[in-house]
C-alpha cells in the first residue's frame, strides 16, 4: 500500500516536485524517465498539418491534348441533353446548322448583293468601251473617216432615190419612166447579186503567199474589210464574191463557193480607191496581218477595174416578189 499523502501517479509525490538534497526544487525533467538528459536543447513539437479544403484537394482539370491549354471553360452537358455523347464535329454542325439568320443580317446582304451587281454592270460596260479607249489617235482618225464617207454614201443614196421619184411624178409619160427606173435598178442589182459584169474606179490587191501560209479566214477578213470601206463589186481569182459567197479550205488551198484557187491571190474591186486603200493599210489591219503570216500584199489604185466574173442566177426556191 502506498504512504499516506503521497501520490503516486507518475512516480511524484502529491505535493509537487521533489526538493533536492538541499532543499532546493529538481529542475524539471530530473528523475523523469522519458525527460532528455541535461545539457540538451528540448525539441520543439512539429506543427501538425491542416487538413485541406475539399475545393483545394479536388485535383485540376485535366490539360487539352492540343496546345496543352486546360480546357476551364468546357461545360459538361446533361446526361439529359440531346447533344450529350456527341462528338465536337457534331456539335459543331448542330450549333451552325439550321442557320440563324437576323433581321440586320439579311439586310446587308441584300445590300451587299446590290453593291456587288452594281460593279458588275459598270465593269462591263467599261469593257465594252475598252476597245476605244485603248485606240491610238491615227486609230480613231480612221474609225470617223469610215462613219463620215459611210454617212456620205447614204446621203448620195437618199438623193439619187429623191431625184428618182420626181423624175416619176414629173414625167409626161410615166409609164416610159417607169420602165427605165426598173431597168436601171435591174443592173444595180444585177451587180450585187454578181450576174452581170461590172467596170469602174477602185484598186488591185496582190497577195503573195510563199510559205502557204495564208488560210481562208484572212482573205475572208479583206472581203469584210473591203465591203465595210464601200466596195460594190469583187473578184478573187477569177471567182465573183457576193453576200452569199464563204470561203473554206486548208493553208495554201482556199476555196470560194467550192472554186479552188491557188496564190497569188488578186482582188479586183470597185469603189472609192481614196477609202478601199486606207482600210488595208491600217494598224493592225489586213496588209500588217498577211505580213505578219510572211506574206507580201500590195494595193495599186486604178481608174478602171473590171470585173467580168459572173454567177449563174438562182431562182429562190421560196421567196416571190411582193409587187403587183
């Protein structure tokens, strides 16, 4: 049994620390089993860690494949949602796909629409005059001789027509008169149609085509030249050129009408010689192309052209004479 007033927990009296032999008190920790010995710096007790937050224990979201860049913002559908388990492609089209167009949008567009057909139109029509404006002076000087000697013909023609009908309604004996305007405009014709010969001012163009180099769209382009210039009557070759006349064939071996000819190819036309000559020899125009195929073209003027090639008359098949 222990002492009276002695307590014996932890191996210390119940009256505090034992005093030592001087009576003075043990310092503490001596007589202690688990106490360090003298001497001896006490350690300090570790500071027990905090237990982290449930926010801050949640790992981070994870980083996106490409570019490494966590993907915070990415909203994690409903497993209600109709797009949940869709693909990002798919999602893609369903938020492009119906379209949602606004009130403000289909006006810009109808205004951008506008805009757009409005530059069309007047890139259009600046091409269109592009062949003019690039035209050098001498070009254009030539382009207004064609209009006023063209202008000058049909004004010749307007009189000439004038003077036939007072010459009808004039005459005494209009029936006689009659007869003579009809032979007359018999021959005009005759001449066009190339069934009757035909004689007069105009010039000779010669084309000389050495290497064959010649095809038949060029000579058919002198034809248009000539006629735009006021050629009334033409000849190639011993062949008479009309409205109904085409050319056709290889280099070296053009034909007119099926007529095969050979170079050198001579025209003989009638007309102004002071507006056939200059149509020929402009930049660019029949005399420069030839050239440039190797050929050689030459133009001579003359007082008197004849052309005596003629075209058998052909009855049109259907087309009669409106006259009573």
């Amino acid at each position: 049994m222990s002492e009276p007033g002695k307590d014996t927990r932890d191996g210390e009296p119940a009256g505090g620390p034992v005093a030592g032999a001087a009576g003075q008190p043990v310092p503490e920790g001596v007589g202690r089993p688990d106490a360090p010995p003298p001497g001896k710096p006490q350690p300090q007790p570790q500071p027990q860690p905090e237990p982290e937050s449930e926010a801050e224990s949640a790992p981070e979201p994870a980083a996106a494949e490409s570019g490494g860049v966590a993907r915070e913002d990415v909203q994690e559908e409903p497993s209600g949602s109709p797009r949940a388990g869709l693909t990002g492609r798919q999602r893609l089209v369903a938020g492009l796909w119906p379209p949602r167009v606004t009130r403000a949008q289909l006006t810009v567009a109808a205004l951008l629409f506008v805009l757009g057909l409005g530059l069309a139109i007047q890139v259009r029509s600046t091409s269109d005059n592009s062949a003019l404006r690039g035209a050098r002076q001498e070009d254009l000087v030539r382009i207004l001789d064609e209009l006023d000697n063209r202008t000058e013909r049909l004004e010749d023609e307007k009189h000439r027509l004038a003077a036939q009908r007072s010459e009808l309604e004039n005459s005494s004996d209009q029936a006689e008169e009659a007869r003579k305007q009809t032979r007359l405009k018999e021959q005009q014709l005759g001449i066009l149609a190339g069934t009757v010969a035909a004689e007069g001012p105009g010039i000779t163009l010669t084309v000389t085509d050495r290497p064959g180099a010649v095809e038949a769209d060029m000579l058919l382009d002198a034809i248009q030249e000539l006629r735009a210039a006021g050629a009334e009557a033409i000849q190639v070759n011993g062949v008479r050129v009309v409205a109904a006349s085409y050319f056709s064939g290889l280099e070296g071996a053009v034909e007119i009408d099926g007529n095969r000819i050979r170079a050198p190819y001579i025209f003989k036309v009638i007309g102004k010689p002071q507006d056939l000559e200059p149509a020929l020899n402009i930049p660019g125009g029949v005399v420069q192309t030839l050239e440039k195929e190797q050929a050689t073209a030459e133009v001579v003027r003359s007082e008197r052209i004849v052309v005596d090639a003629l075209r058998a008359a052909k009855r049109p098949d259907y087309a009669r004479s409106s006259a009573r």
